[in-house]
C-alpha cells in the first residue's frame, strides 16, 4: 500500500499504454451517450472533415491519465482534484502512453500534487493534466 | 481592440440549464469502466465511479433527428459567438465524495463566463461552464469547471 512518507517530489509514477480498438471506442461513446461522428463513422471523419482517421474521444484520453493516478493511489489515498486540457488529436490505432510525476507534497494537509500526461509514439503530448490526492 | 462580445452576449453569463436529475446503476458504473480499461475492482464491479464518470451526464439523450449532421446536439448554454472556430478544451473537477451506484444525483450546468482575449494570431474567445453535482439530498459530490477556446 502507498505511504505519504514514502512518496518524493520527483517519483515517476507507473507509465501504462493505452491502444482503443473500434469497439473499445464504440462502447465507450455509447456508455457516455455521445453519437459525434468523428468517433465511429469513419467516411465521415476522413471525407467531410478531412481527419487521418477516426479521432479518439478528448475525456477518453482525459479518463486514462485520470487512471495512471487511481492506479498509483489504490485506496491508500482520496482524489481531491483532477483536471486535463486536450492539446492535440489522437487517432484510432495509435497506442497512447499515460503517466506522471510527484510535483508536490504539503506536509500539513498530507495533499500530494501530481503531473500527468498522455503521449503519442511521437512523444508529443496530448493531453496534459494535474490532479491532487490526500492521504490520511 | 474591438470588442466582440456583444451586450446579447454577454447577458446569457449566469444562465443555467434546467437541472438533471439522475439515478446511478451499477450496469452504468460497469459499462464506463470496461469501456476507458479501468482495472480497480471498486469500478469494475460498480460499487464506485471512475472521476470522469460524470462526463457522460453533459451529454444530452435526444433522438437522432435532433442531432446536427455531425451527430453533436446544438449546446443551447453557449450563445453562438462571433468566432467560429472552436478549439479543444480543458476540465477542472474538485470532489467532495465519489460517484456510487446507487446515488441519486441533481446534476446542474451553468455559463460561468465568457470573455476576449487577444491572442499571437489574432482575438480568442474563452467559455467557462460549470458543473455542480450534488445528491437529492444536497450533499456536494464535485464541481466541473470546463472552459473551450474559440478563435
């Protein structure tokens, strides 16, 4: 189990990469109930709006950076904040790499803020995020 | 610089859209969680929603003639702006509890602020909407500040 004394401005968190297949993505827009087209009809994205290829969903992208702290924290900790900014487009097929780094600690209210980000096989970051995690 | 906003505008800052009221079920939780490739048990099981669960709840359930030829329903809080082309944006979100399958949850959306700015090619345009969730019962579960460019 994570222990705030253990944690140290600096500590990378666990990196994990991300690939959607066509049904992963067609489940995740119908449990969120979102019928935009770039995201499943593929004539439509590369012919009318003229993308490379059908785009992944920005919160999708936004959720698995959300992951790569959920994951760190288990239950040793309590989510206190979380944002992210979708800065470039991401495309079906393209394997996605979330992770992070410890960018803070206070000792007084036992918060931790972290770093986070999702890449391309560029290395060009497209989404960037932060989030902030209490201990007890 | 000239100003863009208009007074019609800028009046529309405060309003809100009717609010939701939602009742959490576990197949829901479940089907976000396989859907993102969630691996705690808590959300594969249901017992408790992902952060970004709530996003699901911005998106309206209208029948598909309703829907523009791109498939998105028109967002009736945004008054159209001046400037069309409208970039990605960002999500904030401060939590007061999870989301847990069986909650029933109030879900409110409001224009916090609309406001110019000019930008390295030219003005820019920023819409900041908030999300209050609360349960029936009033207690906080998160608020959402989301906020989109437009140049």
């Amino acid at each position: 189990m994570l222990r705030y004394e253990n944690i140290s401005v600096g500590d990378e968190l666990p990196t994990r990469d991300h690939t959607a297949s066509i049904v992963q993505l067609f489940m995740y827009n119908a449990a969120i109930w979102n019928p935009h087209r770039i995201h499943f009809d593929h004539a439509y994205a590369t012919e009318e709006e003229g993308y490379p290829d059908i785009v992944l969903d920005g919160p999708l992208q936004g959720d698995w950076i959300g992951q790569v702290v959920t994951d760190w924290i288990g239950d040793a900790a309590t989510l206190v904040s979380f944002g992210y900014a979708n800065r470039r487009a991401a495309f079906l097929g393209e394997t996605m790499t979330a992770g992070g780094a410890v960018e803070e600690k206070n000792d007084s209210t036992r918060e931790v803020k972290v770093s986070l980000f999702l890449k391309n096989a560029a290395g060009e970051v497209t989404i960037p995020g932060h989030a902030t995690v209490r201990f007890d | 610089m000239p100003e863009l906003l208009t007074p019609e505008i800028k009046a529309r800052i405060g309003d809100a859209n009717p609010t939701l009221h939602v009742e959490v079920t576990r197949r829901d939780i479940q089907k976000y969680a396989v859907s993102t490739g969630q691996t705690a048990k808590k959300y594969l099981d249901g017992d408790e929603a992902p952060p970004l669960f709530h996003f699901g709840y911005s998106l309206e359930v209208l029948p598909p003639e309703k829907l523009r030829k791109d498939g998105i329903a028109e967002d009736k809080l945004i008054p159209p702006l001046p400037l069309k082309r409208v970039m990605a944006g960002s999500s904030d979100t401060v939590y007061h509890r999870p989301i847990r399958a069986g909650d029933k949850l109030a879900i409110t959306r409001r224009l916090k602020d609309i406001y110019e700015k000019a930008g390295k090619s030219g003005p820019l345009i920023f819409v900041v909407t908030e999300v209050v969730i609360e349960t029936e019962g009033g207690e906080p579960v998160l608020n959402e500040t989301t906020s989109l460019i437009a140049r």
